[in-house]
C-alpha cells in the first residue's frame, strides 16, 4: 500500500467570488440547485475535489487552464466531468475520473457485490427493421436468481413487465422496469415470464476453469471476468488445478472482462508468467506519473512474486501463490470491446515474456490507472495544515465523499504500452455470438472453436456431441454503453 503524498494545493484565494473574466460570480445560483446543502457542503468538496486533481491527476498540466477556473461554489461533480482530459475536438481521453457522494458504494461496486438478478447481458434489434429490442443473456452467475430460475447463456428476453422492447421505450423499460427495480418479470422469446427478486450477492467472475486434451497436450481454458481482489483465491485455486493437470498453454477468456484491481491483476500475472521470472521478482510492470508524483515516489514498478498482501475494509489479506503457476508456454486470450482495462495492462505486461496471442474483436482501450481516493482519508492526510475550520467543514460536509481518479499510465518494463490509445488489434479476428445455444466453455462455441482450432483440435470430437446447433440470427447490436466503473484499474492505497 502507499500512502499518499503530502502535498497541499489550497484553492487561490482569487478564485473566490471571481470568474476567470473578472466578473463577479453568483454563488447562489449554484447553491439553489445543489442538492447536498449550502455553501459550506460545495467549498469542502471542491477543496478535496480540487486538490485531488491538482496533484495526483496524471493529465494536471494539460488541463491546468481548467483547474485555475475552479471555483468553490460551483457544481464539484459537474467540474470534475469537465476538467477531464479531451482531445482537441473536445472528446473525453479520459472517460474515468469521476467524484462521487459516497465512496464506500463505489469501493462495493468495484468489489463484485451488487443488489442484482445475477446475469449479464446485451442487447439486440430483434431484426433489420430496428423497431424491437430484445436482451441476450450473455452471463449466469452460479447462486444467483437468474441461475435458480433456469437462465442460461443464449436465452432471449422480449419484454420487461409484459411490455415489448422497441427503440423508443427500451431505455425507460430498462432501467425503470429492471436494473433500477428490486423486482422485474421478464418474458422470453418462447413467452415463459420470469419474475425475479434482485439479491445482494458476490458475483464470482472466476467462472470457470477446464481443461482439454488433444494432440499429446493439455490446454487450459479460464472464463474470468473482473479483476475483484476476492477473485485473488479463487484465481489461484484455478492455477493450482491447472498445475495439477500439467498444462501445456492457456486460453484466458476475458471477453467481457471491464478491469479491477491492481493487486488481481498482478496475482494473475504472477501465475502465468514463466517461473523463473517469478522467483526472480522480475518487473512486471512500470507506471507513468505526472511530475508531482514522479518527482516524489520515483521510478515506480511492480513486480512479480510469489505472495501477495492488500488491505481492504475487512482488514488485510495474504495471497499465496505456490503450487499455482502452471509453468504455462504460451497464452491465447480471448478479448472484445468489452475487455478493458486490467484485462489489457495483464497482457502488456506479459509480453515482454509470454507469447501471447489474441483472438477476438479490438479490446476497449484503456490504458490509465486510477485510484480510489476519500474525502474523509485527503482532510486526515492534509490535517496539519488545515485550520481547524477547513478540517470541520471537510468532516462535516465531505466526509462521505471521494473521487477516482486517474493517476498514472501503465507500461511494460520497457515501458511500452501496446494497447494505447485505442486497445488491442486481435491476431485472429473472431466475432462473439452470445445468441448460439453454446455455453462459455463448449469447445463447439464460436471463440473458443476458434482458438482451439488453431491450435489443431477437432472441435467436433472434444465434446460428447459433434453435431453443431441451428444458430439464430438477429439485427444489429444496440450500443448501451458501460457502467461507470467499465475500465476500472485501482490501486489500492
């Protein structure tokens, strides 16, 4: 863990009352309409939110025109969107950093556990017209609602509420009648309703772990799907079946993996690289500050190893990894757009000493590391020197605040960052076909037919069946985008 640095930016006092024009600035105007409480609340969360970016943000000296316009009675959520990094036509390079009224529900967010159904999913347009929407299951969590009511991957949702998805109400029905509802009933396509109740679960993504025998070798397969630090255990229960079977190589399915945490990532990473590296605590990785932190914490790496420590909520954790390093030769991934993040950075800190081969579609392209940073934790940092009014307004008004935010660039121990800015060009372009009625894992299902066959195995020979499923068609995929935290890469503190 690292403790943050103490380096104290106070907002100028010419920013009080004054906009960069010199004009005087109506506080109340903002104050009307911020829903947190008065000028007290806005000034202690912009002076945290200010000074986060100030000195920790990676892209500070770009956008130090926007940091010297902030003001202290201005919207800090709205302010914080707006200093982001952006490219000259005013497109956000950085899509992450963001301030948030309650850091403990981001950190929870982050960690895998979350009131929900228990299923991932995408949407379609039903056909080429466009007008109807339906849901494909991509995802069952094992224990969740969706599993104990018999959802597999490939099903087909047409209404939510008994209402049919179209281009106009999908949106309202959605969010209202399902991800925002602690009930839904849902229908599918052979008209069966569902009625779920949402549950606060853990969400393994360590989903599943085999392994396949074919032409005097053993390939490993692994269905991960975020990096959460209680993913660390069972990552490394998975090294060790893989080790117990004499593993030549590895296929990572990552397909729908959106990042976590750093400390996952390097677990991971520790069990794939080549043993000798491990043992020698060879770099893994390098980080990229801006010039605060360069200055300050110095040249910066992470390593592998062979044990692993982190703190979180619940205390400290040690993570040992014997017996779980395969002693792999070569590691096929599996990636999409939906890849991002610490589904990337593993890779391109692998490959210095890996082949590594990617199957699939362009991964996300996020190539930053961002931190998780509390209100609370900054005026404890900074205690001595606040006066004692700043350090009750903070307590007071900003305590449950933070911002993730973000604060380096990862790189390989040369310092290459393959997948910026626009993420990983496959090898093999393969394309992900959620709507087939095979499962993740069936050597029969699109991607990993395709990995495998490269690999010289008779897909049609390693089931129990040979005989290929009638694929069902749809229309175009309807963009939904990502949650927030799509392309979370956190450094625990």
């Amino acid at each position: 863990m690292r403790r943050f640095i103490i380096y104290m930016m106070l907002m100028p006092a010419i920013l009080v009352g004054i906009n960069a024009c010199g004009h005087k600035q109506d506080p109340e105007s903002t104050e009307e309409e911020w829903p947190y409480g008065a000028k007290d609340s806005l000034n202690a969360i912009n002076t945290f939110a200010y000074n986060a970016m100030s000195v920790y943000y990676l892209w500070k000296d770009e956008v130090a025109d926007d940091l010297a316009t902030w003001k202290r009675y201005e919207n800090p959520i709205d302010k914080v969107k707006s200093v982001r990094y952006k490219d000259s036509s005013g497109k956000d390079i950085d899509k992450w950093t963001m301030l948030t009224e309650d850091i403990e529900d981001m950190k929870k967010s982050t960690a895998g556990v979350s009131t929900t159904y228990g299923f991932d999913f995408k949407l379609y347009y039903t056909d080429s017209s466009q007008k109807e929407i339906c849901m494909v299951v991509t995802v069952v969590y094992p224990g969740g609602p969706a599993e104990k009511a018999g959802f597999k991957r490939s099903d087909i949702i047409t209404k939510i509420g008994g209402k049919v998805m179209t281009s106009d109400n999908y949106s309202t029905l959605l969010y209202d009648g399902f991800l925002y509802a602690p009930k839904c009933t849902l229908t599918d396509s052979a008209g069966k309703t569902y009625d779920l109740t949402a549950v606060e679960m853990y969400e393994n993504p360590v989903l599943l772990a085999k392994v396949f025998e074919f032409g005097g070798k053993k390939v490993g397969y692994l269905l991960f799907n975020r990096f959460t630090l209680n993913a660390c255990y069972d990552l490394v229960e998975a090294g060790k079946f893989f080790t117990s079977e004499g593993i030549d190589d590895l296929i990572l399915d990552m397909r729908y993996n959106g990042g976590g945490y750093v400390v996952t990532e390097s677990v991971l990473a520790s069990m794939l690289a080549p043993i000798e590296e491990v043992k020698a605590g060879s770099v893994f990785e390098t980080a990229v500050y801006n010039d605060i932190l360069a200055r300050t914490w110095g040249k910066d790496d992470s390593h592998f190893a062979e044990e692993f420590t982190f703190s979180d909520s619940n205390g400290e954790h040690k993570v040992n990894l014997e017996g779980a390093n395969p002693g792999i030769k070569h590691l096929y991934a599996i990636l999409t757009e939906d890849s991002a993040s610490a589904s990337e950075s593993v890779l391109v800190g692998l490959m210095p000493y890996l082949d590594v081969k990617i199957f699939g579609q362009q991964s996300y392209g996020k190539y930053c590391t961002g931190v998780m940073y509390s209100a609370k934790d900054w005026y404890n940092d900074y205690d001595e020197v606040l006066d004692d009014k700043q350090r009750k307004l903070g307590e007071e008004f900003a305590g449950k605040w933070g911002i993730y935010v973000m604060i380096s660039r990862y790189a390989d121990k040369n310092g290459n960052t393959p997948c910026m800015p626009d993420g990983f060009k496959p090898d093999f372009y393969v394309n992900d076909n959620p709507v087939e009625s095979y499962q993740l894992g069936d050597e029969r299902e699109a991607m990993l037919s395709a990995v495998l066959s490269y690999l010289g195995a008779d897909t049609g020979r390693l089931g129990r069946t040979a005989a290929r499923a009638p694929e069902r068609t749809l229309g175009a995929e309807v963009p939904l985008g990502h949650d927030p935290f799509w392309g979370a890469h956190i450094l625990l503190r």
